[in-house]
C-alpha cells in the first residue's frame, strides 16, 4: 500500500516498516508489534511500557482522533475495547485514555494519528487522581465522541470504575496540558521510575516484548 503519510509513524510502521522507529530499537528481535488486527483497527504493545502489557488501539485508517472516525468506525471500536478490557483484567485495572488531538493544535504525542490507550494499572484510580480540572462526564463512549468530533484537543479518560469523562483541552491556556499529559500523570501518581515520554525509550523493553509473547500464546477472542 501507498505511503500517503510519511511523517506518521504509525503509517510508516505500518506501510514502510523497514524505515519506522520499531524497525530501529526492535528489528534483530521482532518483525511486527502488531498482537491483534481485523479490517478496522489493530492492537499494539506501547513503546514506553509505565505498566506491563499496556497496548494502543489505532485505526488503519488515518485520522487525527478517534472522535473524528466515520461513525460506523467507532461502533465497531467499541467491542474491541470491551474484548481488550477483558484480557487486561490479569494484569491490573484497566484504564482508558485517548489525548485527542489535530496535528493544527500542536498538542499531544507528536503523533497525530488517532490511538486509544489501555493500561493495566495497579490499583484504581479516577479522572481526579490524575487531572486537576473538572471534566464533562457521559454516560458510554459513544456519546463521549459524538460531543468530541472537530475539537481541536482533548483528554477522554474511561476509569478503572468506568466512568466516562472527558475535557475539552483547547479552551485552556496554552501550556497548560503538555505533550503526553496523563502519561506525566500517571508516572506522578504511581511514582513510577521511568521516563513518561516514550521518545526516550530506545531500547529494547523487557516487558513490550512478553507483552506480545503473551498475546501470540493465547486466544485473543
């Protein structure tokens, strides 16, 4: 397939893998981090594991953000989710988060290709254990989206108690949420020792690669 975004790296994981940072830290042990895949989405292990088995959910397609996925995109999104959440449960609380955001914001991971966060965490944790600014709640994912579509930015964060809240980032001054921000929470709010950005992992990490062990050796569904 045609690389239509040569500055997205999960494109060119995906489209170009031979010249993708994976490829770099990765290629003398794995030719693919993909652990799960259908027509829509696939599922891979984080480069910057704060917990073990922490993965993304990132469409094939190229959007900015999953709130901006064709509708029937994130209807298929959402079963995925709920079969992820379910295997993680081994590993800890599961924790959902997308920091959505268009690449004309300037804020976010520097990727903007839209990916779903799920960490398995140690114990719960909620919207006010990591983000200091009342949020917007909703009552499923769906809707938290279908309020979301064309925002700039934003932070949605489904907690290890299933609530669903999200924030409208663009309204805030800038500075505010930095590049990564709940990873800089959670590394806080944890006392984790590790980087929070995933840009300074250029090694190996033990864990990423059980994580996709792990997955090869069982039954995804």
């Amino acid at each position: 397939m045609e690389l239509k975004h040569k500055n997205c790296e999960f494109c060119v994981e995906l489209y170009d893998f031979k010249n993708s940072r994976f490829k770099e830290i990765y290629g003398k042990h794995i030719n693919s981090r993909i652990i799960y895949k259908n027509d829509l989405f696939f599922v891979i292990p984080t480069i910057g594991q704060l917990f073990p088995s922490s993965l993304l959910i990132i469409p094939f397609s190229h959007h900015e953000t999953i709130a901006d996925l064709p509708q029937n995109h994130r209807s298929n999104l959402i079963p995925l989710i709920e079969q992820i959440t379910r295997k993680l449960k081994i590993f800890g609380y599961p924790l959902l988060f997308e920091h959505g955001a268009k690449c004309c914001s300037d804020i976010g991971c520097g990727i903007f290709h839209a990916h779903l966060h799920v960490v398995p965490v140690p114990h719960q944790v909620s919207w006010e254990d990591l983000i200091p600014f009342p949020p917007t709640s909703s009552n499923s994912l769906k809707n938290a989206w279908d309020n979301l579509k064309n925002v700039g930015s934003y932070i949605l964060l489904k907690d290890t108690n299933n609530n669903i809240n999200f924030l409208r980032t663009e309204y805030f001054e800038e500075g505010l949420f930095e590049s990564q921000f709940i990873r800089q929470a959670l590394v806080n709010y944890f006392q984790i020792d590790k980087p929070w950005n995933w840009r300074e992992y250029n090694m190996p990490e033990e864990s990423l690669i059980e994580t996709i062990d792990f997955f090869q050796d069982i039954n995804f569904k």
